[in-house]
C-alpha cells in the first residue's frame, strides 16, 4: 500500500487556473459518463439527480481547493455531502458513490495533459491519486456511520411500535409507522413472547434480530429486561416461521392468535402476554404453547380478555346450539368424565351423551374427552352460569 506524506506536491498555478476554469465541464463531463455507464443514475428522483449534480461539483471544488495548499488535508466526504440532505446516502449507495468518484477520476485523467502545465503533468496526477484514495475511505466512513444512525433510529422506533402494541395502541396508524422500518403490511400478523434467562445481552439481541428476519417477511422486535416480543407478518403460515426462532428464544414460549394485520397485532402482542404470565400455572404446557390453550390460566390470573373469549367464544356457543348441551357437559363433568353415570344423571342413553359430546367439540373446537380441553371447557361453563347470574 503507497504511503502517502503529510504534504503534497502542489500543482503549479497555472494548473489551478486552468482546473478552476474547466471545473464546469468536468462536472457536466462526468455527469454525463455516469448517466451512461451506471442504470442507478437514471432510477433516481429528479431531486436526487440534483443532489448527486450538487456532490460532484463540490467534489471537484474541493480537490481543485486542496491542490492550492500543500500542507491541507484532504477535504473530508462529510464536508463534501453537506450540500446534500443526509437522506442522499439513502438513495445511492457507497458503491454507487465509489463509482461517481471512479468516473470523475477517469474524466480528469483522461486531461491531465491538457489541464497541467507544460512538464508539470504527473503533479497532477499524484495530487489526483492522494486526493481519490483518500476520499473513498472517508466515504466509507461517511455511510457506516449514516448506517449506525439509521441502526440506532430504527432500533428505537422498533421499540416504541412494540410498547405500544403492548398497551393496546391499534388503528392504520401503527402500519404507517412501521413501514417506516420496512414493516411491508402484506398478510397476517402474530406475535411470540418468551422469556430468555439469563436476560440477552447486545450481541445476544443482534443474534435474535438477525434469525427474526430470516422468519418472516415483516418482523418487529422488542426486548423488555427477560421478556422479548416478536411480532411477525406476511403471507403463508406464520405459525410454522416461529419453529425456526425456537434455538433463539427461551425454554417458555408463547404464541398469541393470527389476527388480520398490524393494525389489530395489539391482541395478538397482549394475549401472548398473557400467556407468558400465567404459564406457570400449567406445569405440562409445551414448547411453545398457544396463548389461546392457556385461556384458564389467564383467567385466574385476572386477564379480562381470556375471559371473555371463553364467555363469547366457549360457553355462548353451546348456550345457542341447544339441544343440552351444557347440560350434558356439566353432568359429563361432575359424574368424574364417566359416560354411563352422565347417561344416569340425564335419563338418557349413553350413546346419546357420546352423541352430545362429539356435537360440542364439533361447536366449540374444544374436545371433552381430552383432559386439558374438558378443563377448558369447565372453566367456560363456570363463567358462563357466573355471567348468566349477574356475575358480569
């Protein structure tokens, strides 16, 4: 690697004179050749074209500034994008910048000769060396740092939209915001909330943020102390994504219901919540285990939206249905699950408690003969007589 002194060889001032004078046409020159080597150049806004116009020209002025004095330093790529919003390293990447700075290299290359004074050429051309080299690490250093705000920033702002879906904030509000860390808003949404012990570390959530969005392709991410918040979206089954994070996350893991987007993720975030909480009361739950399957504990816990899904959604139902149904399940429930004392407790066949049984799975999706599920829906027929008895 050439190693460069802390002065340079000044070029002459009729060199100077003649770059001041020409600094125009070597802008409109190298303007021109990126237009028609780079396809980058011409996807650009009309307003970031004048932008790039804008960078180049300083470009130029600042080299044709720094050949004056022998002891100055290169400008650096900061001073130079000052003429430009910081939004520019947005639209053109620092490949694309090298490549401007390529280019414009070329152009004043290809005039060294007719720029220079007479014998005073290769001046020239080792001020154009120093000068190049010494911009392209400063514009390297310019982007990175532009990406650790952008990190930063959007690090944030993914924090806040998870605290707030958190507190229940929902509306078309929360995809427009999101959007602005790339949320897409394509398909449905679900969250996942575990609890990581010993709580993760930087280098630990930089790991989890990275196997998030290999996920899905919509992902918010939120770490509160032992607690982290996944929120997932985008078309497919998203039940089957949170597989692939289950090495990343904790031994407890919950998985709150689909909802149709980000704008209603709020219920998906808080049941799964919930659910997190109240999973101690369930010794055999499985890894990961559905918010939703863990509706009893949530609702000793004290989770009024647990408990309504179970009025509404459990008990309501077989209330509708007829046919007695929650009478058939109270008698299947207290004679200990035994189809024959239900039968003698009803005046009925056994056959026709079977009958009733398959017909209030078949009402509620929760299956009576199952253990776990029996317990669900004892806790539903308990609130639901509660209710009925002015217990709301």
């Amino acid at each position: 690697m050439a190693v460069f002194p802390a002065t340079h060889t000044v070029p002459s001032p009729t060199t100077v004179r003649r770059l001041r004078s020409h600094r125009d046409r070597m802008v409109s020159t190298l303007l021109k050749r990126v237009d028609a080597e780079y396809p980058w150049y011409g996807t650009l806004s009309a307003q970031d074209r004048s932008f790039v116009s804008l960078v180049a020209a300083a470009s130029i002025s600042a080299f044709i500034a720094w050949c004056e004095k022998a002891d100055a330093a290169p400008p650096s790529t900061a001073e130079i994008f000052s003429v430009a919003p910081r939004e520019l390293t947005k639209a053109i990447s620092l490949q694309h910048t090298l490549q401007l700075v390529r280019t414009g290299v070329d152009v004043l290359e290809e005039e060294t000769e007719s720029l220079s004074a007479p014998g005073r050429a290769d001046e020239l051309r080792e001020a154009l060396l120093r000068y190049s080299r010494e911009f392209a690490f400063s514009a390297a250093e310019v982007y990175a740092r532009a990406a650790e705000l952008r990190g930063s920033w959007d690090a944030r702002l993914e924090a806040l939209l998870v605290d707030g879906l958190m507190r229940g904030e929902q509306g078309r509000s929360m995809i427009s915001r999101a959007s602005a860390v790339g949320w897409g808003g394509t398909g449905a949404t679900l969250a996942v909330v575990a609890r990581v012990e010993p709580p993760l570390g930087e280098s630990g959530v930089d790991q989890l943020r990275r196997a998030v969005r290999r996920a899905a392709p919509d992902t918010l991410l939120g770490v509160h102390s032992d607690r982290v918040i996944v929120v997932l979206g985008g078309p497919g089954d998203l039940r089957g994504r949170v597989d692939g994070l289950l090495d990343s996350l904790g031994t407890r893991v919950v998985i709150g219901p689909t909802v149709d987007g980000l704008d209603v993720a709020s219920r998906s975030v808080r049941a799964a919540s919930a659910g997190l909480d109240a999973i101690g009361g369930w010794p055999g739950a499985p890894r990961p285990v559905l918010a939703d399957d863990l509706l009893p504990e949530r609702v000793l816990q004290g989770d009024p939206t647990a408990r309504i899904t179970l009025i509404e959604g459990v008990y309501g139902p077989l209330a509708e249905a007829g046919g007695d149904l929650v009478d058939t399940m109270w008698a299947y429930l207290e004679s200990g699950r035994s189809l024959e004392a239900s039968a003698r407790a009803l005046y009925v066949h056994p056959n026709t408690v079977r009958y009733r049984l398959h017909k209030i799975a078949a009402v509620c999706d929760w299956d009576p003969a199952d253990p776990r599920e029996s317990y669900v829906l004892h806790t539903a027929l308990t609130l639901g007589r509660l209710a009925g008895a002015g217990g709301e």
